[in-house]
C-alpha cells in the first residue's frame, strides 16, 4: 500500500512536469502566433495607408523609421526588416535589451523560406538560458510584390509559469506527504489487524499437544479468510482430540494386556517348580520312612519359598500401581541415607556425604526405597567385575538436595537408555523390571527428578534432585 503510494506520487510528479511544460509550448507559440498576426497587420496597415514615401525595399527603413520602436513596444516584439538577399535594412533592437544580430539572413534559410508553401519559417534558439522564437516572412507591397523579409523574435519568459508549476508541486507535494503518512498508519493499523488474528492462531497451533485438552480458537472479528482458518482449525482440535481419546483407551487396553502378560509370566516361574515339588513327593514319599520327617521338612520349605516368591511379586505389583502417598516431614537426609546403607554388607558401597547434616521435608520410608533400590541395581550392575565400586553422595545445592549413585558396571546401551525408567522393562536375567519406574514416581510425587549418565563399560552413575521443602 505504502509503495503505490509511492509509485502513484512519483507518476503524478512526473506527469504533471510533462503537462506544465507542453502546455508552456502551445500557450507560447499561441501567444506568439497572436503577436505575429498583430503586428504584421500593423504593419501591412502602416505601408497601405500612412506612409508618403514610395512603398519600395529602399524605403523600408525610412518608412519605419520610428515606427518601428513603437509596434515593438506595443507587442513587445523584437523587429527586424531585411532585403530580399537577407541583408539587415532596420531593427527595433539597436536601443532596446536585447542582442542585437546584425549578420544577414542565412542562403539556406533564404531558399528554404523562398520554397516554403506558407511563405513562413519558425525557428527556436535558445541563448544564455534564455529561449527565443523567431518568425521569417515575405513583406509585400500593396500590388503584393515582395519588397522585403520580416523578422519577428518574440523572447520566452517562463519564470511566472515556473514559478506557478513550483508552487504547485509544493502544495502537491503537501498533499503527498500526508497521504503517505495515513497510508502507513492505515497499513499498520491493517496489518495489526490481520496478523493478531494470525497470531493467535499461530499460538494456539504452538500450544497444541496430543497428551492435553486443547482448546479451540475463538474469534469475534476476523476475515472471511482467517475464519475458514480458524475453522479448520477447532475442527482438527475435534479430531485430535478424538483420536487422543481412542489413543488413550488403546493404550490402557494394550498396558492392562502387557500387566496381565508379565503377572501371569511371573506367576508361573514360581507355580512350576511348586507342582514339580509336589508330583516328585507325591511318588517318592513313603509314612514308614526314618527320614519321613525331614523330607516332610525339605518339601515344606520348597513350597514356602516359592510362596514367598509369589508374594513378593505381588507386592512389587502392588507397589508399582499404587501412587505413593505424599508424607511431609522434617527428617536429616544425611543419616537416612546412611541407614539405608546400614542394611548393605558390601564393603566396595562408598558413602561421601557433602554436609554434615542435611534436613528436607520428605517421607523417610520412601528415601530409604529410593536409596535402596538404586544400591541394588548398582551391585546388579557390578556383579562379576574385578574391583567393583559404588560411590554414595550427598550434597546441597541451593534450595534442592542432590544424590548421586554410582558404579563402574558394565554400563546401559543407548538403545536401552530411552526405556530404563518404563515398567516390566528390565536388562536382568530375573526380576520384574518395576523398581526404577516406581522409585521415578516417588520422585516425581515430590516434584524432583530423576536422570542418569552412563557409558558402556565404564559404569553408570543415577542423579536425584529433591526439594528441601
């Protein structure tokens, strides 16, 4: 909008320039033309009537003696008379301003004029900056025998009309110069317009995720163009929000599946040996045995630390499903941490605490699950190695406590690293892989976090950030 304004200022500009100056032609010539024609009939009258001397070539001068100046002065018109071979016989300029050309009248203009159907001849000069029109013309006798040639040089003075075209491109220019300025401030008030509506569009876009309500876009003045936008928009809010629906319920679906897989896995690995155990005492056990007693004994302990294998596994089940309850209290992380440790034999388990006492507002039980679990996987980690190493530490930094766990195990691939932290995942041989998904939601509870870095190889080490309060 602001370069057609522009555009459309310079045209005008240019266009009215053109305009001015062909006008300032046709009205000079036209006013030439009537000073011409007033003079040559002053002059045809003056030869007729009024003069007593022989109307002749000879007598041109004498007959216009005075005259002469006078018809000047009246057209203002530089006059000059010539014979018929161009030369000078008697010019108005000899007392007035303007240059006086006394050389003769060219051959070539001679023929030219002498040939020319009209008997005239116009010619433009310009000389100093100052421009002159000039008229050749046969004067004739009153029986219309040429007696001479007439030169009529009319000087141009363009300042009045220059000076009217520079006062009218200034108060153009005023009026350009503001139209310019409510051309930009409409432009921005327009443009303002239609981008709030495509910002607001482009944020809700930004917002959008798959895993939340997201809400549609609601516009009380828009475009025809901005509202099939917003349109389409809110109806692919429906979609996504459909298909958010059926995702979830096809997750829950597929999750409550891979849970009942894994029970039903766990619960036969303990159930085998059990039936093994009791079909083997079915047919080998004998009343009237000695040793009836202590088989009695054996196969009872069989079957008890199976059952216990099976309670176990439904209480890490139990555990993992049940969010942890949130119980706040003043306890010092430092012998906490050192009593969860207390419960491990293992002198390669390093403990590094960085304060002397440290308090936070956390549930004491489930620290030491968090602790504890962490340890295990660290020794699970480190099984097998020469000089096996786990370091503990415990530090402050700024308003949240941080504890690092770390071994030199054999360390987590990276392709592996993304799904440490799901459920029933597991890199072991045995267990159910629930003990870091749950210790994350503990975690989590408080509003901490868990994170690790490890390298194949050369050890993994577990970082947990927990608010002091």
């Amino acid at each position: 909008m602001i370069l057609l304004v522009l555009l459309a200022s310079v045209l005008i500009l240019v266009v009215t320039i053109y305009q001015y100056d062909e006008q300032t032609k046709d009205y000079n010539i036209q006013r030439f033309e009537r000073k011409e024609a007033t003079t040559k009939e002053t002059i045809e009258l003056e030869l007729k009537n009024k003069t007593t001397y022989p109307v002749n070539t000879g007598n041109l001068s004498k007959i216009f003696q005075e005259r002469i100046y006078e018809i000047s002065s009246i057209n203002r018109l530089n006059i000059s008379f010539y014979d018929l071979q161009g030369n000078l016989l008697k010019s108005s300029t000899a007392s007035a301003f303007e240059k006086v050309n006394s050389k003769p009248v060219p051959e070539n203009l001679l023929e030219e004029l002498a040939n020319n159907s009209n008997h005239k001849i116009l010619k433009t000069s310009v000389d100093k900056g100052i421009g002159y029109q000039s008229s050749f013309s046969f004067i004739h006798d009153p029986k219309f025998k040429r007696i001479g040639i007439l030169e009529l040089q009319f000087t141009q003075d363009n300042s009045e009309i220059e000076h009217e075209l520079r006062e009218f491109m200034l108060r153009l220019g005023l009026v350009y110069i503001l139209m310019f300025l409510i051309a930009i401030s409409l432009a921005y008030f327009l443009s303002s317009y239609i981008t709030r509506s495509i910002k607001t569009i482009s944020d809700k876009m930004q917002q959008t995720r798959l895993n939340k309500r997201n809400e549609k876009i609601i516009l009380n003045k828009a475009s025809s163009e901005i509202e099939i936008l917003v349109d389409a928009y809110n109806h692919m809010i429906d979609e996504l929000g459909e298909s958010a629906a059926k995702l979830a319920r096809s997750e829950r679906e597929q999750a409550w599946r891979e849970m009942a897989k894994q029970v039903a896995h766990e619960i036969k690995n303990p159930l085998t040996p059990m039936r093994l155990s009791v079909q083997s005492f079915e047919r080998r056990f004998d009343p009237l045995d000695v040793k009836a007693k202590e088989k009695l004994k054996e196969f009872s302990q069989t079957l008890i630390q199976q059952i216990d294998v099976m309670s176990s596994i439904a209480s890490a089940f139990s555990d993992f499903a049940k969010m942890p309850t949130q119980k706040r209290e003043q306890i010092e992380i430092i012998s906490v941490v050192k009593f969860a440790l207390d419960i491990f034999t293992e002198k390669y388990i390093k403990y590094y605490p960085g304060e002397k006492e440290l308090h936070a507002n956390l549930d004491k039980t489930q620290l030491i699950r968090v602790i504890t679990n962490l340890i295990k996987n660290a020794i699970q980690a480190i099984d097998k190695e020469e000089n096996p190493l786990i370091e503990v530490k415990v530090l402050s930094e700024g308003s949240n406590l941080k504890i690092t766990v770390s071994d030199n195990g054999k360390g987590i691939a990276k392709d592996v690293g993304e799904f440490i932290f799901e459920p029933k995942f597991t890199t072991k041989s045995s267990g159910m892989g629930l003990g870091l998904g749950m210790i994350r939601n503990i975690i989590e509870a408080y509003d901490g976090s868990i994170s690790f870095t490890s390298e194949v190889g050369v050890g993994t080490v577990f970082t947990v950030i927990l608010p002091k309060k």
